[in-house]
C-alpha cells in the first residue's frame, strides 16, 4: 500500500497543477491586460476567451486547455507501478478527475476557473478517442444549428456515456463511472447557462 501511495500521490499532484493553469486568465492579462473573469459570463474558460477576447486569444487557450487534461492521463502511463488492467483504469480516471477540479479550482487563479469542457475533451481524447469524433461531430450540429456552445457542450455530456457503453461497449467500471459522471458535471456546472437558455437569454457566439 506505501509503494502505492507513494507511486500514485505524485501523479495526482501533477494532474491538479497541469488542470490548475489557468490559460484564459494568463494569456488575456499577458497578451491583451484582461481578466476574461470579469467580463462576458465571467468563466475563465475558452468560450468566453472568444467571446471577450476574439479567436486569436480563443483558440489557443482551448487547445492549452485540452492539452492538461491530455497530459494529465499520459502522464500517468510513465507510472511503472504494476496496475492491473482495472487498476490502471481507475487511476487514469482519478488523474482525469483531479485534471478537472485543478482547472476548475485552479491554484494559481485563487481557485477561480473555467467550467472543464475543454480540459474534459483532452481528457477524452486520451482515453475515448473514437468516441470523441462523433461527440465532437455532434457537438458542431448543435452549435452550428443554434450558435449555443453551452446547449453543445450539454448536449454532447449527456450523450456520452450511453455512446461509450452501449455503442463502444466500455464496461470498465472505472470509465463508466467517468462517463457518468461528465454527464452530471457538465450540466451542473452550466445550470445558470440553462436558465438562460430557458428563457431565451443566452449569448449566441458568433465570430
């Protein structure tokens, strides 16, 4: 158990600093002397780096912040620990999950961040990659069809775990607890953007 933890504990740590940069607020107060926090919808995420700050600023914090969550499940492929095919399963699901609380409770922004979409998305390439060709394909629909990345970002949550279990038929218990649980957080972490899409009152992005 203290070879384990000794093992695991590291990994976990860098998982939560990799997720814990916090690229929209860096790249808007370094390149262009704003906090994206204190405006748009106040996220500190990719959306709204493109809705404050334009897809020049936009699009490399989603691709940054794809890439800690990417980084935070390969980096735990270095481990020589001995997992066995469960337990390696389960400890890239705790390196995914840490990867989203550090960029939602990000250390170096006083643990105000972005909602994690992006960095769940790098965390999905690295562990669905087939499944997120058609989540990102579905994804485009909505948002093309409605302008809404919050309805797209819902949308394709929501539909992620039925895709992984039923269609790709990943019965690891570990991924379909992780799968689970992006269809709760991704939602509960866009309840305002829902009110305001009952109501007819959120923000279109449209370049």
């Amino acid at each position: 158990m203290n070879e384990f933890l000794l093992t695991v504990f590291p990994y976990v740590i860098l998982a939560y600093l990799l997720g814990s940069i916090p690229t929209a607020v860096w790249i808007g107060r370094l390149f262009y002397g704003t906090d994206v926090r204190t405006k748009g919808s106040k996220s500190a995420g990719a959306t709204n780096t493109i809705r404050v700050l334009g897809l020049k600023a936009g699009i490399p914090v989603l691709l940054i912040d794809a890439l800690k969550g990417t980084l935070a499940v390969l980096a735990g492929r270095l481990s020589s620990f001995p997992f066995s095919k469960e337990h390696e399963a389960l400890f890239f699901v705790v390196l995914a999950l840490v990867a989203v609380i550090g960029h939602v409770f990000p250390i170096f922004a006083k643990f105000n961040g972005g909602k994690g979409v992006a960095t769940l998305l790098g965390i999905a390439i690295a562990l669905f990659p087939y499944e997120v060709l058609i989540l990102i394909a579905l994804f485009l629909v909505i948002f093309l069809k409605t302008r809404y990345v919050s309805l797209g970002s819902i949308s394709t949550a929501i539909c992620f775990p039925f895709l992984s279990i039923f269609a790709f038929g990943n019965t690891e218990w570990a991924y379909v607890f992780f799968s689970i649980i992006v269809a709760l957080f991704v939602p509960l972490t866009h309840i305002k953007n829902i009110k305001r899409l009952l109501k007819g009152e959120e923000s279109k992005l449209r370049f």
